[in-house]
C-alpha cells in the first residue's frame, strides 16, 4: 500500500517509478510557455495534436517566482492516477464508487500542525500582490489572465452549514482579486453564493492548491451522485481510509485543506462582477476540456482576497484546460457515477465503462455489457439511459460486448465496424440539456435546439444481438506463457 497524503508524497512515489516524472531546471516563462512545453510532453486528452501522454513534469526555475516550482500534468495518465490511488487504472470507477457508498467525514486539526500556513501573507500588508506569490500560468498567450486551474474551492452554505469542495475557473484579475467562472445549473457553491447574495451577504471561500491526488478526483463529483450537502472530501477520507486533515483559515470563518501547497482566503462579494478579459480583451478565457478555448464571460462574481499562506517553498500544482489530466479528473467520478447507478438497477450485467479521452472525461462513455439470457436483449439501452441520468452531461454513450476492451478505441471501433448498422442501432433523444462548452450545442449550430447547451444525445448499441452470439465470436488464440519465449 502506497503512503501519498499530499502532493509532496505523491512526487515522492513517482520518483520511485520509472517514465512517470521530470523535472527540469531550465528557466520557464509561466506565461504560456509553460503549458507550450508541457502540451508536447505530456499532456494529451483533446489538445491539438502532436501531443501525448506522457510523465507529470516539474518546473524548478519559474520567472519571476524564485521560491516557488510548478508541477504539470500530475493526473494526466491513468496509469499514474492508478498508481497514486492505489488500485489498478481499469478499476478506478469501482474504488470511487465504493468510495462513494462508504464516506469518511473530513477531521479540523489545530492551526499550529497546519503545513499549508506555514508562510503567511495579509492582503492589507504593503506590496501584497497575489500575481507575485502565486505564479499561476496562462495555458496560451490568448488567455484571459493567469488562472488557477487546480484549486479546491471550499465553501459553505450560510443557512445549514454544509460544505462543498469543487474545482473552478479562477483567472487573477488585481492584486487582490480573482474572477470564480461557474458553469450554468446546479454547481453547489454557486448556491450558496446565491444564497449569501440575496442575503447582502459575502461569502467565505478558501482555495487549497497542491493537495492529496485523492482529493482531486473526489472533488470532481456531480449530481445526483453527490447531492447538495454532500461533502465530496468525505470521498477522498474513503480512498485513504483515513479522514481528510482541515484547518481554521486565518482571515475568514471557513476551513482548508491544512497539508495544501497554497491556500488563498477570500470572499465572494455580493454585487460585485467583473468582465473576465478585462486585463486582455481578447474575448477568450482559456483553454477548456473540449479542446476550444472558452469565450470570456461578461459578468463573473469576484473573491476579494483576505490573504495567502502557503508551505515552504511551496509547489503549484496546474493543468493544461483540454488535457488527459482533465479526463481523469472528471471521468473517473463519471465511471464510479455510472456504475453506481446502473448496478442498482441492474445487477451483473455493466462490467466495465470508460469516459472516453475524446470527450474529456465528460461527453462520451463506452459501457461494456453482458447479456446473461434472451431477455437481457434491450436492457443495453436501458443501462445507456441509466447512464445519462448518472451523468447529465454526457453527450454519446458507445454499448460493446463483454469481449471488447471498453478502454482500447480501436477495438471499440472495431465492435462499430463490424456489429452495428446505423439505422438499427442508433437511438436518439433530442433536445436534451448538456453542456455549454461544446460549440456545437447550440441553435447557431442546429436550428432545432431552443437554447446553448442543448443537444441531441446519441446511443451506439454495439453490442452481439443474443440471438446471434455464436456469429459473432472472435478467432480463438492459443493461451501461452509469454515470459518463456521474451
């Protein structure tokens, strides 16, 4: 069993195996060139090619950052994601399924053992500048501003008191703000800013950057697996079977995750928004897990930020917006969704799903599926549909048989090729809600949807008719002892 508690551990593990981390002590310009480098070395998903999977990367000589180094590409191969959770890569969605029926709620440790307040810093300090003290990189020289793309945004609801942990667009707008992009729908600390707003209220918010792998992947749950009220980091205690480490932030009355790289104390201000490209006006935010570069948003709330405290020589952890570390991150909670509630329903028969690279973790799902009996026929279908009310932002879900690799595209496409027909097994359902950052769900795009974010979801039914099973089955191979012959 691996020891990762943090990130620093976490680097400690990779080091031990080879091919899984870098470094480097060239100096990098954390604007752009830094994500340019890494686009090359690593980070895959649904950047624009030549790109690849390859090692998390470490910036040891960042401009104008001294002190400070920056790790990429932490999560962008599930290999690694395996490796750091301890489980095998195909077995992920199951760990984070388990994980999710069986939560262990986050513990609050005293101020003095907090790693994370190690350094701290005063917003009402002279010469406090956040630009300086977190060196927060641009994904392109088109972007908005730098952004934080990996912090743990942790708030509360002003009325109950349920906390909620999740990852949001942040882009440094002054020395003491930074703009908080909530996608539009049922994101909860978008709640409870409404909530406090109404209220004339402002919001606490703490954002945890460099944290436990285990908290990143838990933080990325949605709805209806993790309703409002459910504290994701409960999941991340259930991964490592020991409860996740808070502490008291120091400005604001809220908490944060006590062994963080960075923690930036703040608060939404109620009435305040701000142009998203303000400092640029390029019209673009950054780059997003379609592989499009998100336009800015005209009117985004804003945290005034009360101060940042951090370890020594602290370690920023950042991602490139459409990389494979995006997929994992969101698509293994998708998985660990999807088999939750179709297992439910139906006991046996879902042996395996992948949120394919493709649609960033998010738009396309292959589920691998066996029918057990005759009456078993259809019930495929039924899983897919299961399988868009897990996950509501799914877009196209491919069903294959028991004997297709869900997680090897040439044999899914493979299973396409040779046991689907387009006009038997294609299932449509339209006008759907989806999802915003897909260009194509749109009335621009199709006359037919009534608002952005709208799509028609699409099933691919693969899979081997039961009646025609024995017509189908693949050449059988020899089983032999391969070490003998290497």
């Amino acid at each position: 069993m691996n020891k990762v508690t943090d990130l620093r551990s976490a680097i400690e593990l990779l080091k031990t195996i080879p091919g899984q981390l870098i470094e480097t002590n060239e100096s990098v310009n954390p604007m752009a060139e830094l994500s340019g480098v890494y686009r090359h070395i690593g980070a895959g998903g649904t950047v624009m090619r030549p790109t690849k999977i390859g090692p998390a990367m470490i910036f040891n000589n960042v401009k104008g950052h001294e002190d400070a180094r920056v790790i990429i590409g932490l999560l962008a191969n599930r290999e690694r994601v395996g490796i750091m959770l301890d489980t095998k890569p195909e077995k992920l969605g199951f760990l984070l399924n388990e994980s999710v029926k069986n939560p262990i709620d986050p513990i609050v440790i005293s101020n003095e053992f907090a790693k994370c307040q190690e350094v701290v810093h005063y917003a009402d300090e002279p010469g406090f500048d956040i630009r300086k003290l977190v060196p927060a990189p641009t994904n392109t020289e088109e972007d908005a501003g730098p952004y934080i793309t990996m912090g743990m945004c942790y708030a509360s609801d002003i009325e109950t008191g349920e906390s909620d942990v999740t990852i949001h667009r942040l882009c440094l707008q002054s020395e003491d703000e930074i703009s908080m992009y909530f996608v539009p729908g049922a994101r909860h600390l978008d709640v409870f800013r409404e909530k406090a707003e109404k209220e004339g209220k402002p919001l606490p918010i703490s954002i945890s950057i460099g944290v436990d792998p285990a908290v990143e992947i838990a933080a990325c749950f949605e709805p209806p697996t993790t309703p409002l009220g459910f504290n994701e980091l409960s999941i991340a205690g259930a991964i490592r079977n020991k409860p996740v480490e808070l502490v008291n932030c120091l400005t604001i009355n809220e908490k944060a995750i006590a062994n963080a790289e960075y923690v930036i104390e703040g608060e939404l201000i109620p009435g305040r928004y701000v142009r998203e490209d303000q400092n640029t006006n390029t019209g673009k935010a950054m780059p997003e897990f379609p592989g499009y570069t998100g336009e800015a948003i005209e009117k985004t709330p804003v945290i005034k930020v009360k101060a940042v405290t951090h370890r020594r020589n602290p370690i920023m952890q950042t991602i490139i917006g459409p990389s494979e570390e995006h997929v994992n991150l969101a698509g293994i909670p998708t998985e660990a969704s999807v088999i939750q509630m179709i297992e439910k329903a139906m006991p046996g028969r879902l042996l395996n799903v992948y949120a394919h690279s493709s649609g960033g973790g998010k738009y396309m799902a292959v589920l691998q599926f066996k029918k057990l009996k005759q009456s078993d026929e259809g019930r495929q279908r039924q899983a897919a549909l299961l399988a868009f009310s897990a996950f509501p932002e799914l877009k196209h879900i491919i069903i294959v048989s028991e004997d297709v690799d869900p997680f090897d595209t040439n044999d899914v496409l493979w299973s396409m090729n040779t046991r689907y027909q387009g006009d038997v097994d294609t299932i449509f359902i339209p006008g759907v809600r989806c999802h915003p950052l897909d260009p194509s769900q749109s009335p621009e795009y199709n006359a037919l949807l009534k608002d952005k974010g709208m799509s028609c979801k699409t099933i691919f039914d693969c899979t081997v008719p039961f009646n025609l099973k024995e017509k189908f089955e693949r050449s059988k191979f020899m089983d032999v002892d391969i070490e003998r012959f290497m």
